[in-house]
C-alpha cells in the first residue's frame, strides 16, 4: 500500500473500469456501461494526481507485487449535511481478480488513518444498494448505513440508481478520565 504516483493513472483507470462493470453491469444500459474504459478514467485520475486539490485529498493504491491491484480516495465529505469535520471515502475499489485477499481491509485503514490524521472526526461513503457484499464488508469494519440516500442518474434517458450512506465516527465521544 502506497500513495499513489502520476504514472498509476492508467492502472486506477482498469481497477474502476473493471470494478464498476462489475458492480453496474444490471444496472445501467449498454450503451452506458460501454463508456467504462480505462483511459477514461485514467484522465481525471492523472490530472488529480498532477494538480491535488487543496486539503486532504488522497489516493492511495494496493499493490500485489508491483500491479495495482485496488485503491481508496479520501478527502472532506462533499455532503451538504455534513460538518467540516466529517471526512468522506469518495471510492474504494478492488479489482475481482484480487478480492478476498486483504486488500479492501488494508485499504479502508489507511483511509481511516488519514482521515483521523487530518482531524476528521467521522467518516461517510456511499454505496449502492444493490452493492451487498460491499455494505456487508463495510458494516463488518464498524460503518453503519445512517438512513441517508441519495439517487443517481445513470442514463441518458434519465435512470437512476439508489446509493445508501454509511458513516461511523473516527473519534472517542466518552469523556476522558
């Protein structure tokens, strides 16, 4: 695990390609799920790595040997009802080929301790619905879906798809002593 570098654009752009064929594959039309190319997501992700935006915006990837294999993005929660203090897990992904490896676990830590390290005091993310296994694994690691919900379009023709959020808290509430 590391933070990740310019030239890990194009190994971030297969991981999403990969994962999010995967995960929208019933979910949206052909023609849109067509347009989930590597290079496309390669771009953004490269012109993140090049330019951050102020803060504590992070991409962190997960390797096997030298090839990314997954990765997290962090940064403050972009919720209009969050506090400034809430940070937000804007993705998190791991290539199928190497899921159930440890990977998502190593990654949603260092997320967390960035987060934590950047004085973030609770965390969100959001996940589809139909997503179970991956709001099984993240309620297993502590996130709980809070009952917010959001739906996003996902086709020309106006689709959406349902996204719950889960949050959990980074800090103590009990009072020291």
């Amino acid at each position: 695990m590391r933070r990740a570098r310019v030239n890990d654009a194009p190994a971030v752009g297969l991981v999403q390609s990969e994962v999010w064929r995967d995960s929208y594959a019933e979910i949206v039309p052909a023609e849109v799920l067509a347009t989930f190319e590597p290079q496309a997501f390669a771009g953004p992700w490269r012109e993140s790595l090049s330019n951050p935006p102020e803060g504590v915006w992070t991409l962190l990837v997960a390797c096997l040997g030298q090839q990314v294999v997954g990765f997290v993005a962090v940064g403050p929660s972009q919720d209009p009802d969050a506090d400034e203090l809430a940070g937000e897990i804007t993705t998190i992904a791991v290539h199928p080929a190497a899921r159930r490896q440890g990977h998502g676990s190593r990654l949603l830590n260092a997320a967390v301790d960035i987060l934590r390290e950047a004085g973030a005091t609770s965390l969100g993310v959001w996940a589809l619905t139909t997503q179970e296994d991956v709001q099984s694994f993240l309620r297993s690691s502590g996130i709980q879906p809070d009952g917010a919900y959001r739906d996003r379009v996902v086709s020309p023709a106006g689709d959406t798809v349902r996204e719950v959020r889960l949050t959990a808290r980074l800090v103590d509430d009990a009072p020291a002593g």
